[in-house]
C-alpha cells in the first residue's frame, strides 16, 4: 500500500515548455485533489475531482489542465510553462465520512526558469 | 465565503515548553476542521480533526478544540519535543468538496 504517488519529485522546464505531473492512489478513494504550496501562501487548490470522470476548478486554475485517466490516477498539465509556475505541487486524496481526511502525496518540486 | 487565518510565524520554543499556534475561521454552516503537519521535504499529514462544535481533536500530545463562539481552533502541547519541528496548517472543509488552508506556522524546538 503506497498511499499517494507522484512523478517527478524535481523538474526544471524553460518557459513555454509542457509537462504533465502524475498522481496515483492506491487506497481507492474517489475524490483527488492538486495544490500548490508557495512561501507565505499556504496550499491553494487548483483543480480537483470528486470523482472518476468529472474534474471542477479551484482557487487557482489558470495555466493549469487535468485529466482523471481512472479512479487512481489523477494528472495536471501545464502547457506552456511560466516562471510563475515555479513552486512545490502536491496531489490528494481524500477519504470520506466518519474518517474524513485527505492523504498527500510527497510533493513535485517544479523551477520554471 | 471560507478562510483560515492562522498566527504567523517562525515560532522558536525550547524543548518542553508549551506550544500554542492560533487559528480562526470563517465559514458559513458547519465546517470540518483540521490540523496538519508537515516535516521538512514531504507532504502533510493529519495531526487532528474535530467535526462539530465543542469537539476536542488530539493526537501525539496535540490537542484544539471547536469553538463555534469564537470560530476557532486553536492547536497546543504541553510540552514540546525536538521532533515536533515541523510546519503546521489549520483547514476546514465545508459543504462540497474542497479543503481550506491556513498560510501555515514553521515551529522549531530547540534542545
């Protein structure tokens, strides 16, 4: 049981290049999140699904797409990168009722140079 | 609409001094609230939670409290240890599906 996975743990994109942030859960939860955690900022949220097949924007959606391939994995895009872009992104997900909690992942550490 | 506001810091305490680290909210209804923590190079993980008013969430030492009057959660320890090092985040979560997070509050625990 690995929890919450994600890929890469580092990158370094020039602007304007593409890439796209892997997620997966093992634990099947339905509902998956992505954040943003930037200095003095807490963790905004970008995108999240509540479930497989539909995806809803967060605090902090623009720049950023999503795909809920299946109900483990849950992917965000950047398109074109810009350096304000650069900052740690986490995965989530989230179990709910009586146990109501999220599990995060490690964290992908993006520099947009 | 929903926030956290939680104290600023770096708080810097001694070893077993007691912690205190501050947290209001706003919401409306009956949120959920929550204590994560977070060491230094991985993601957050659940300290505590408390789902109703007058709730008291504990775990490791670390207790708060669900005051609905004052529209807080306030997190403590009695005594704190080196390992307790840590950021710490308050969040809620209301009616949907999102989370909402404090700016989050550094604490280091010198021997």
């Amino acid at each position: 049981n690995a929890g919450v996975t994600q890929t890469p743990k580092f990158q370094v994109l020039k602007t304007g290049q593409s890439m796209t942030l892997q997620c997966a859960q093992d634990m099947n939860h339905n509902s998956m999140y992505w954040y943003r955690q930037d200095p003095g900022m807490g963790l905004r949220l970008i995108y999240y699904s509540a479930s497989e097949g539909t995806t809803d924007k967060g605090e902090v959606p623009n720049g950023y797409n999503v795909s809920r391939l299946n109900k483990r994995e849950f992917s965000l895009r950047l398109e074109s990168a810009a350096p304000s872009q650069t900052s740690v992104y986490f995965c989530a997900s989230r179990v709910q009722g009586a146990q109501e909690t999220q599990y995060f992942g490690p964290g992908t550490r993006l520099l947009v140079l | 609409g929903n926030s956290v506001t939680q104290m600023e810091g770096p708080v810097t305490l001694s070893e077993e001094a007691f912690l205190t680290i501050n947290c209001t909210y706003t919401a409306t209804g009956y949120p959920s609230l929550f204590w994560y923590v977070q060491y230094p190079g991985e993601g957050l993980q659940l300290l505590l939670k408390a789902t109703k008013a007058d709730d008291k969430g504990s775990n490791k030492g670390f207790e708060a409290t669900y005051r609905k009057e004052t529209t807080s959660f306030h997190l403590e320890k009695g005594s704190v240890q080196v390992s307790d090092s840590a950021v710490y985040f308050c969040a809620l979560m209301n009616t949907g599906n999102q989370f909402y997070f404090g700016t989050g509050t550094s604490l280091t625990v010198i021997p």
